[in-house]
C-alpha cells in the first residue's frame, strides 16, 4: 500500500511521513514524486514537495511483535511471559492423569455412564480471570510504552474480564491507527491471561462503543442499500471481531445474508439481498422467451 505526503520540502514531507507512520527516516521508504519549486519574487508559482511511502500492511501477530521487541526488555519479558499459562499446565496436568490414579480394583460407581462423563466435563471448572493481575500487567505494559494514563480499571463478567484505560488529557495514542494500538494491547493480553472460552477486553475512553456502534450504522446503512439496488454491497478490511458484529445484525434482517471474503486477519463482508440468483433467473428465461 502506498500513501502520499506533502511538506514545504522533502525533508518536510519526511518528517511528517515518520511522525504518522511512527517510523525512523532510516526505515522509511519513499520515491519522490515532485520536488518543492521556489516561488518567483516571492508572490507567483511555488509548488510544495510530495514523497510516495511504501507502507508494508501489518497482521495483528507482526504488529503485536514489534510492540512487544520495542517495550519490553528482555528480563521484563521473561518475567511477564512467564506468567499465565504456566499456572494453568499443573491443572490441566491433574485432569489427564486423574483416571490413571483410580486403583483397577475400585469398584464401579452406581451412576449411569451418561451422567458421569457429565459429572467428569464439569470437573475441571474453567479457570478464572485474576482482575489484579491482568491489570497491574496492563499498567506494566504502557509504562513501558511511556503511555502516562490516570487509571486501569476492570470488571469480571464470568468468563470475560473488561479492562478500562483513562489517558491522560490531550492523549490519544492507543484509540489512533483507528485503534490498532488498542487491538494490540488486547490481543497480548489475551495471549498472556486469556482463557478457556473467555477473553480480556481492552477499552480506552469508550472507544470500543463508539466503534462498534459506527459498524452497526454502517451496516444497517449498506443493508439497505442491498435491499433497495437489489445487488451485493461490500464492506472492506474488518476484523474478526467486528465481521461477527456485522454478521449477527444483518442475520436479523431475514431479507439479507453476508460473507466473508478474503484471507488473513483483514476480511471483506459481502451484504447480499436474498433472491437474487432467482430473479436474475428469471429475467434470463423472459430475454429467452421474447427473444424465441
């Protein structure tokens, strides 16, 4: 993908590239595409520079990469990945080799085999969130980004947890890149604390609502105009959290039905107004008709 700068100079204009991009000059990578003209006399002609980046489109797993290579030391690191699973492996541990410690000669229980291997799911209890822990990390990690923030708040909803950052006032790092920043703190954490058939929300100055509230209007928006032009109308670049946002709404509208279309994390939806295969059908067989 390719974006366009402009700047009183080059230079300027690579300035402004690094300063969006949040990229050294040395790694930046531009052609020119007009170089800056002098004004005559001060008052006539003068155009301003204009470079052409190259920007490489990163997956949520290489940009979480270089958020962890450029916050973290390696001793910090070490301690932090540390934590989490490891906790939970003794655990699962126990549950595989609980039948194995059952001496053969242990007589049958009256239960009905059903309801044991019932009994035997619900035995090894899905393990928690610690709220406490998850926060303090959370905290750990934007000290480490130097993010100064008022507070990390957070709630348990069984199985989930939602933690809340507060930036401070004139602050907008982690909702910027349309919060690409925020996608990444969440899925480390999740990879840290995440656990069976829960997840950790990571939310900054209500961002997260706003957002999906902005992905439902559009939806709605385009499901209407699927259902008014009677053709697909497509969505671009969403993740798989907000793809299944725009899935559940529009399984609403017993008029329409989308997909999903693409690979990676980055995946088009495709709104469709339901039949229309079979008008297009039957437009088909009337052009037949007059034509025969």
């Amino acid at each position: 993908m390719t974006r366009d700068f402009e700047g009183k100079s080059v230079q300027d204009a690579v300035k402004k590239a690094c300063l969006q991009l949040n990229l050294s000059a040395d790694k930046l990578h531009y052609e020119i595409v007009r170089e800056e003209t002098r004004k005559i006399f001060g008052l006539l002609g003068g155009k301003t520079a204009i470079i052409r980046v190259t920007v490489e489109e990163k997956e949520g797993s290489d940009f979480v990469k270089e958020l962890i290579d450029s916050a973290f030391s390696d001793h910090i690191k070490k301690d932090v990945l540390a934590a989490g699973p490891a906790e939970s492996e003794p655990e699962l541990a126990k549950v595989v080799t609980k039948e194995d410690e059952i001496p053969p000669s242990r007589p049958p229980s009256p239960v009905p085999p059903a309801q044991s291997e019932k009994e035997e799911i619900k035995d090894p209890a899905v393990p928690t969130i610690d709220l406490e822990k998850v926060k303090k990390t959370l905290a750990e990690i934007l000290a480490l980004m130097d993010v100064s923030v008022k507070s990390v708040d957070g709630r348990l909803a069984p199985p989930d947890c939602h933690l809340v950052i507060e930036e401070q006032p004139g602050q907008s790092m982690l909702v910027s890149r349309k919060g690409e920043v925020l996608d990444a703190l969440q899925y480390l954490i999740n990879k840290l604390y995440g656990v069976r058939g829960g997840r950790v929300y990571v939310d900054c100055g209500g961002f997260r609502s706003r957002h999906e509230h902005n992905i439902k209007k559009l939806a709605l928006k385009l499901g209407a105009k699927a259902k008014k032009t009677r053709k697909p109308v497509t969505i671009n670049a969403l993740n798989a959290h907000d793809r299944r946002i725009v899935h559940l709404l529009i399984q609403e509208d017993k008029s329409l039905y989308s997909r999903s279309k693409g690979d990676g994390e980055y995946k088009k939806i495709i709104i469709y107004p339901k039949n229309t295969n079979r008008n297009r059908d039957k437009n088909k067989n009337k052009a037949k008709a007059v034509k025969s």
